[in-house]
C-alpha cells in the first residue's frame, strides 16, 4: 500500500543493499534550497568543466562547502577553492546541511557529515554519463543527491561498468542515497527532456552531499 501524503507518492524504494530512493524528501524545504543555490551561483558562478579526455561537460556545475569537485585537462579532484575565482566556495547553506544529514540518517548513515556539495544544473539534452563517485578519500560515508526542477531518468547500475542497470524517475524533492555495499555503484542522468517546471523553469537542479576529506 502507497503512502500517500498530500496525494503524493512518499514510498521509499530500496534500490539496492544501502541505496534507497526517499521520494520527496527534501519537497518541504525545496523553495529554500533553490533560494540558496541561486545564491551560491552568484558567488561561484555555474560553469561547463572539461573532463581529461578533453570533453566539455553538458551540465552547468558549482560548489559550496570547504571542498569543492572540479575537473580539468589535469584530472578530478577536490579544491578548497574555485578555480574561476582563488577564493574559497561559498559555505553550505545550514538548510542544506540539516537535509543531507537527515536523508542519510533516514537512510541508515547517522554519522554522515557532508564537507562538498556539487551543485549540477542540467537543462534539457544535458545528461551525466554513466560513472563511479570515487574522488572522495574514505568510502565508508554516502552520497546524498537531491533533485529539483525537472524530472529526470537516474540510472543505477552495479560495481563494473557492464552491469546491468535499473532506471528510476526522480521529480522535485526526491532524494537518492547510497553507501556500504553499493556506494561505488555506477551510476549516471538520461538526456534531459523537454520542458518547464514552475519553481525551476527550463531546468533541472542536483545536489550532490559527499564527505570529500577525511
Ligand atoms: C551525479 O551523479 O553526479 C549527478 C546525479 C544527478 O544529477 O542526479
Ligand atoms: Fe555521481
């Protein structure tokens, strides 16, 4: 039986051992974090990084936090600073700490302590290739990724490239977690479809928590 909250589907999904789908987690705080994302991006602006094979990514990125993920010619990896600026990224929003700390302690991982948040703005053809997040020092803590704006197709997959993958829908205040067992799990966005959402316009937004150092 669905549970239903304000004719909502809030089900949680088990994906796999130690990933879980918590639909519309983060709906009730949605309005703050765009808030604070918009003003993280005037401070660190979005911008298209290239990978070290030479490609330009589709989706817009930035971070706030002590560490930030970038990419260049020279590699990926974690920066306490924005290498537009030299200055430090901006701090995480305290509304985006308390929500990645509660999805994950929702999610089994009462300990997690974020110190990066990559902000990813996709807006329609933009997609994330299927990867591993594995620039972060210690495995032992979860990814919190939240999604606002327009609905997306994730793909999780399993620890080699070649397994198969499931695909689920993530909409406006859905949040995946995902630690232990399968927090090396490939993983990556379907191109973007057509469309407009009322809080985030032609765009999509992913908030991706990671505790970088140790
Ligand atoms: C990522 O894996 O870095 C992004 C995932 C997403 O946009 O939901
Ligand atoms: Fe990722």
């Amino acid at each position: 039986m669905d549970d239903l909250f304000g004719g909502l589907d809030t089900t949680n999904e088990e994906m796999a051992d130690g990933a879980v789908l918590l639909r519309r987690f983060a709906l009730d705080k949605a309005d703050d974090l765009l808030s604070d994302i918009g003003t993280v991006m005037s401070a660190a602006p979005l911008r298209h990084m290239v990978t070290p094979g030479g490609f330009t990514m589709s989706v817009g990125m930035t971070n706030c936090g002590q560490f930030g993920w970038v990419t260049d010619r020279r590699g990926y990896r974690y920066q306490n600073t924005d290498p537009l600026s030299g200055q430090p990224w901006p701090a995480m929003p305290e509304v985006m700490v308390s929500l990645a700390v509660d999805a994950a302690k929702q999610a089994g991982y009462p300990d997690f302590k974020p110190d990066a948040c990559l902000i990813n703005r996709y807006e329609p053809g933009a997609k994330m290739s299927l990867h591993q997040d594995k620039d972060e020092k210690d495995f032992s803590n979860p990814i919190v990724s939240v999604s606002l704006g327009l609905p997306a197709t994730f793909q999780f997959g399993g620890l080699s490239r070649k397994d198969a993958v499931r695909k689920y829908p993530l909409v406006h205040g859905d949040v995946v977690v995902w630690g232990g067992p399968s927090r090396l799990f490939y993983h990556g966005i379907l191109p973007l479809k057509e469309g407009t959402h009322e809080k985030t316009g032609r765009a999509r937004f992913n908030l991706t928590f990671r505790r970088a150092v140790l």
